[in-house]
C-alpha cells in the first residue's frame, strides 16, 4: 500500500496518545485483560468465527461482516486508527492487515501494544493469520480446528469438481477454463498472479490468465484484456448497481470469448472472494461449482 503523509491534526493526535497529555484519563486496563481492536475486514471476521468476539473492542469503518460485529464501536478506517477513539478503547491487541503509515504500527508497538500486521497473499498466509490471531485472542485450539477445516474443504472441493467432470466423461485435467478476474471496469483493473484470489482460480480447476503480473492489481488497457483471451471473466460484486453490463457493453471487448459468450460471473460476492478471511473457501466452492460445466 502506499505510503502517505499524515496530515498535522493527526500527527498531533499521535502526540497526545504517546505522551498520555490528554485530559480524559481513560481507564487502566486490568492485568491479563485482552482488549482486541480489528483495522481489516478479514480480521474481524477470523475473530468472530474463532468464538472471541466478547473480546473485540473496536473495529474499522469497513468491517461489515458478520452483521452483528456492526455493534462494535468504530475505531478508524481501513489501517488506519482513529487515535482518539483507540485511546479510549484501551487496546491490549491490534490486527491489521496494513497501515497506511509505518509510523502507525511504530505508534502502537510503542505504548505496548500487541500488533499483528499481515497482509495475506496465498491460502497459507490466511491460515498463518488465523492461528496467529487464535494465539492473541487465547483461541488457539479453535484456530487449529478452523484451519484443518478449510483444508479439507479445500480437498472435497478439489474431489467433488474431478468427480462431477469425470461422471460427464469429461478429463479434469484437460478441463482447465481460462479465467481472468476484473475487480473494475473503469479503468479496467484485474488481479495479478500473486494473490489468494488467483490461487482459488487455480484450487476451482481454472487457469488464471494474469499469473504474468507481479501486482496484487493492475490496470490494464482493452487491447491488453482482449490479448488475454479469457473464456470466463469473474467479476465479483463490488459496489450496489454494477452488474455485467459494465464489461458486455465496454467498448472493443466485443471479441473476447467471455464477453462474445456472456460467461461474466457476477454471484460471488466480492466480500468473499477478494478478501483473506475463513470464508474465502465458500467463494472457491462456488467457482468450482462454475467452472465444472462441461460445456465450458
């Protein structure tokens, strides 16, 4: 993520936390007392689905699952903190996938604070991030469970895709669809290879068309897209009102198979296949589910 300059109110606020020279004491927090506060969707969600939510103090702006985390009390933006929210929560725990100044995760490491920074790019990165955010959150069984439980789904999911083609007569492993994943259209922007989503291209029985780029994301031209030749495009739901016709009616595209084909897979979510949480595998089932069609 980029780094950016923090503007001087804000600076003055990291004055004030480091120094304790606010006026509103907040309370002392009690010896051993975990207080966790989520700066990353996917985090909040690993704290939910490991049982420690009683222990979830604060979340960011964009932590908006499950449905009841909405009565945590906001503690900031996407990796980055609201310092006089945070000081009143009193965190013991820190989770972030990233922050958009260093000086924040140099901040927080200074007052004490347990801070735990990772932004995962693959499937073991995710489940590093569970068993390390299980060990915070003194969930470190129900962390090892969920963990061996996305593993073997992952597996079934594998078993059941080979089973459905080969009972069609169909080669799994010469059914292996071209996908390209588009997060926007304007400007047209797609994952690069190097990512958790390309990987569950790839864990769906699919070829993922972008492994040639080193960025998470990319904006490419038309004449790039339609260099990639995709038979499938997923382009996950990320904003109310975007459907396929964003990619069926952009200009030029007409020629690209997925596009000539209408095969745009718009019904996975993108809050569940474009972000590093437990529930990253239902989005793997679902594609694989997709991908298996025979007729592809």
């Amino acid at each position: 993520m980029n780094k950016t300059s923090l503007p001087a109110v804000l600076l003055a606020l990291i004055c004030v936390f480091i120094c304790g020279c606010n006026t509103d004491q907040a309370p002392p927090v009690i010896e051993n007392e975990v207080r966790v506060v989520s700066l990353s969707p996917n985090y909040t969600e690993i704290v939910y689905r490991l049982g420690a939510e009683d222990l979830l103090v604060g979340r960011s702006d964009a932590c908006n699952y499950p449905p009841e985390s909405q009565s945590v009390p906001i503690a900031g933006q996407y990796a980055s903190p609201n310092w006089e929210k945070l000081y009143t929560l009193r965190p013991t725990v820190v989770l972030s996938a990233d922050f958009i100044d260093d000086r924040i995760h140099k901040t927080l490491l200074s007052k004490g604070i347990d801070v735990y920074r990772n932004d995962p790019k693959t499937f073991d990165d995710l489940f590093e991030a569970i068993r390390q955010t299980g060990k915070r959150v003194q969930k470190e069984d129900e962390a090892k469970t969920l963990v061996e439980s996305l593993q073997a789904q992952l597996k079934e999911i594998s078993e059941s895709r080979e089973k459905r083609l080969k009972d069609k007569g169909v080669d799994p492993d010469a059914h292996k669809p071209r996908v390209l994943v588009v997060v926007w259209h304007n400007p047209l922007c797609i994952v690069g290879g190097n990512t958790f989503v390309a990987e569950s291209v790839r864990l769906a029985g699919g070829v993922n068309l972008s492994d040639d780029l080193s960025q998470q994301y990319s904006n490419i031209s038309p004449e790039r897209l339609i260099g990639y030749s995709p038979d499938i495009i997923l382009f996950p739901q990320m904003e109310a009102g975007v459907t396929a016709d964003a990619l069926l009616n952009y200009p030029g595209l007409e020629s690209v198979p997925a596009i000539k084909n209408k095969r745009i897979i718009t019904e996975i979510p993108g809050d569940i296949i474009l972000r590093p949480g437990p529930r990253l595998v239902e989005g793997v089932k679902m594609l694989a589910e997709i991908l298996s069609d025979e007729s592809l």
